[in-house]
C-alpha cells in the first residue's frame, strides 16, 4: 500500500488508544511512538484516546500514570485527554450514549443477536473444535433460537451477549507492512459486540471511535491483526470507510519469544525511575522494527523527517537490554556537566547519600565526581552505584576481597604512612600521588601494577572503577587515611 505524501490535503489523523489497566508495555510506548512520528511526518493530528469499557481491570491511577508516561516521553497529543478537542469526549467509558446508538442502529438491521451460552458451553464447543482439526469459532447455536424462545430466555434472566452476525465471503484488505491479507470466511464465527451487563466490547467501540474521530491510518501491533477483519464488517454494516492499516511486527526477548515479564522489566515506568533519558529510550524503542537510513543515533526530529512505513520489518526485533543501555550512555556522554549533576542529584538523595543542603556548599566538587564516572552511566540510577563510595563509608567487600586486603597488612601500613608524610604538608595531588606509589614500590619491592588493585579495593571497596589517582584526589586527605586505617586496624585484630 502506498503512504501519503506531504502535498495531500487530506488530513492524516492516527490515534494510540491504550487501556489503563496498568504500566503502560514498551509495545504500547513503541507503538505510540510510531503513531506520533507518523503523524508528524505528514503534518497530521496525533490523538490520545483511553479505551477503558473494561469496568473491572481499569483505574483512574492507571489513567494518571499514562498521562505522567506520556508527558516523560514528550508525545504531545494533539486532542485527547486533558487537552479536549472536536470529538470529545476522549474516554470511552464517557461515550456510552454514542455506542449505544449505533448499537440500535446494528439491532435494527438485524445484524446482531443474543447469545445465551455459557462460558462452559463455549469451552466445550472450542475443544471439540480443536479434536477435529478445526479453527475455533463460535458455531451459532445461539443465532437458530427462534423469538419465543429467545424471549423465554430473558425472562428467565439468562445472562447473554449480543453477538454480530457475519457475513460470507472472505475478508481483504491492505496492510502497509504486510501487503495484502486475506482471511477466509470460515475462520471467523459470529462475535461478541457487548458484554452480559451490556457494556460493548473492544471490537465494536474501536470501529465507532475511529470512525467518528476520522482516523485515516490505524498503526498498532500485529496482536490485533485478527481482530481487523472483524472491525472491517463492522465498518462496512455501519456505512463506513474504513481506516488504511499497518500491523507491526511484536517485539521479542532474547529467547525469540513475545516480550514479557519472564524476560525482565517491560513497563515504560521502570525505565523512568531508573533515570533513562526519555529521547534515549525512545531512540531505542524506534529501532525495533523500524531501519532508518542515517544510522541510530537520532532525535526525534531526524525521526520525523525519516519515518516510512515502508522501512518497517516484518519480523519480530529483539529487546536487547545491553544495546539499550548503551544508547542511554550515548545520550549521557553529550549532557553538559551542570545538567547531568543536577539530573543525577535526585538519585543520590533517594539513596541517602546526600541531601540538597550539603550540595549547595559542595557542587564544583561533587560535578569532578560526576565528571569522573559519566562514562560509566546508562541511566541517572547508575551514579549511585558508580559513586556510593565517595558518600558513604559502608563499603561491603565479598569474604575473597576481605580476605585479599588482611593479607596486605605491611602494603596498606606502608601506603598509610606515605600518604599521612605528604597530608603534613599539602592536599594529594596528581604529583605527590605518584611520588607515594614510588616510595611504596621501593620499600615493599612490588611493581606498581600490584599496588593499585590493593590500594583501589581498600579505598572504594571495588575492584574495577575509574583512575585511581582521580579517585584518591576526590576522596581527599581525610578519607584516604580512614580507610586504610580501618583495614590496618582489622588485621591487627585477627
């Protein structure tokens, strides 16, 4: 199928229309994501629009959640929530009356009827089908029932559903990623168009909303692809055209298998309070299953300019936990100092490290810090990790590392009286630092490669970590000397 060029008048209008029954998936993020440049790309209209029929798993703190996600991600909505617009409301558990009237509209066509089967009716039938080699698919027992004995039903109080009848005839359409897709009119039974308490199901509110609210192209993923040919009769019994479609391909974990929890952490919201950099993760996000063609590392207006359907695979990409952090170090790497101080300093407090009052007398100090491991940070969180020993004297060491720094009792004695000789008369620094090396090398007759490991353990309680000597002069005079003490002391009591 072929996408629209800039010079149409036509309007391009997409929507992303999440259910907040939780954390907001990275597949729905991406597919938000894909909606918004898309729109952009053609100087469109993004819409935000909240399918949240199901009474049940939906919460209004869901609902601000996705909002909050959706502001950190910075994919303004150009109607929807908050916001408003020409075909509000944008919340579909606030256009009930609307549904029911194209509902009305369906019944008077006698395009829908009552279904009084019970989950285990329909349980039994699916597996029966299933023993016979046969696509499950409703039967349309219920579709038979003559008007008595429907109406004997509901005065029974039988619960039941409203099912759509579907026609014959195979169903094709387009798909912008996948090209023609054609499915044969006996893989899909009689539907359910509303729930027993009357609310309607997804299938039917989708059809009338985007209908209503003029969407041109529905882009989401191919988790839906069986529901289309469903929303297409809707569409054509309603008298309406139906939108141009793209199904994306899902994403995978490393096993090859749909991202999920198995997989580790799949919510937007815990790459947000771990301090990923939204256009980092969004970056990220956008190279799954989309090639641009100038490489990775884009903003989100080179992603603007560079969107096509036409560059989506079809195939599922696989979420890479490690390319991702490596993306949000790329992004890290080019903040300015004073930005990325401030950006980590919430960190550092929740971890109790430091608090504001102590850092606005100690600011130069603590971006030398910052300064000194940006090249170690993914994500904001990183710093505690990269940083913990410069703030607190709680250093935890493995029994071996222990082990390790008892045996270098006469090393870490002969360090402690060098550095204490150099603190008499100045503040280390890169000059004296050496000079202490030196000393020690020569009194205790080890190479200088067998120094530092000892040295960088004692005084960071890490094996691996920036340059010592920038270590050793952030940590400063006090602190060098108490923590060689400390092991010095240790030893003595073993």
């Amino acid at each position: 199928m072929t996408m629209p060029e800039k010079n149409l008048q036509q309007e391009i209008r997409v929507r992303f229309a999440p259910s907040p029954t939780g954390d907001l998936h990275l597949g729905n993020v991406r597919t938000a994501l894909y909606n918004w440049l898309f729109s952009k790309h053609f100087d469109g209209k993004f819409i935000l629009r909240v399918e949240d029929t199901d009474k049940v798993r939906s919460t209004e703190q869901a609902f601000e959640n996705l909002l909050q996600i959706m502001k950190w991600l910075d994919l303004k909505w150009d109607e929807g929530p908050v916001i408003g617009g020409p075909f509000e409301p944008y919340r579909q558990s606030e256009r009930t009356e609307i549904y029911k009237k194209y509902l009305n509209q369906l019944e008077k066509m006698e395009l829908v009827y009552p279904c009084f089967c019970s989950e285990e009716e329909l349980e039994l039938e699916r597996k029966r089908q299933l023993g016979r080699g046969q696509m499950p698919k409703y039967g349309g027992k219920c579709f038979h029932l003559t008007e008595q004995e429907r109406a004997n039903l509901k005065n029974q109080k039988k619960p039941f559903v409203l099912r759509f009848q579907v026609r014959t005839g195979e169903i094709r359409f387009m798909d912008a990623i996948r090209g023609e897709v054609v499915f044969p009119q006996d893989q899909i039974g009689d539907f359910v168009l509303t729930r027993t308490d009357g609310s309607p199901t997804y299938n039917f509110t989708v059809v009338v909303d985007d209908a209503l609210m003029k969407i041109t192209h529905v882009i989401r993923g191919e988790d839906h692809l069986s529901n289309t040919p469903k929303q297409i009769l809707i569409y054509e019994a309603l008298g309406f055209n139906p939108p141009k479609f793209a199904h994306l391909s899902i994403i995978k974990g490393a096993d090859g298998q749909k991202l999920s929890k198995r997989h580790g952490e799949t919510s937007a919201e815990f790459y947000r309070s771990k301090g990923y950099r939204s256009d980092a993760f969004l970056n990220y996000l956008a190279l799954l299953g989309w090639s641009p063609a100038k490489g990775e590392i884009l903003s989100l207006d080179e992603m603007i300019q560079e969107f096509d359907l036409s560059r989506m695979g079809k195939s599922g990409a696989i979420f890479d936990h490690q390319k991702l952090r490596w993306m949000g170090g790329q992004y890290i790497s080019k903040m300015l100092l004073d930005e990325l101080t401030r950006c980590v300093l919430p960190f550092l407090e929740d971890a109790h490290l430091l608090n504001r009052t102590w850092v606005r007398d100690q600011f130069e100090w603590l971006k030398e810090v910052v300064d000194l491991v940006r090249g170690h940070l993914c994500c904001y969180s990183d710093i505690i990790y990269e940083t913990f020993y410069f703030f607190s004297d709680e250093l935890n060491f493995s029994p071996e590392q222990s082990e390790e720094l008892q045996a270098q009792k006469e090393l870490l004695l002969n360090f402690y009286n060098e550095f204490q000789e150099v603190f008499e008369k100045e503040a280390l620094n890169q000059e004296n630092f050496f000079k202490v090396m030196k000393s020690v090398s020569t009194k205790t007759e080890k190479k200088r490669q067998a120094l530092y490991h000892p040295l960088r353990l004692a005084l960071t309680g890490r094996n691996d970590g920036p340059e010592l000597i920038k270590i050793a002069i952030l940590l400063k005079n006090k602190k060098i000397l108490e923590r060689l003490n400390l092991w010095i002391t240790e030893t003595d009591s073993v």
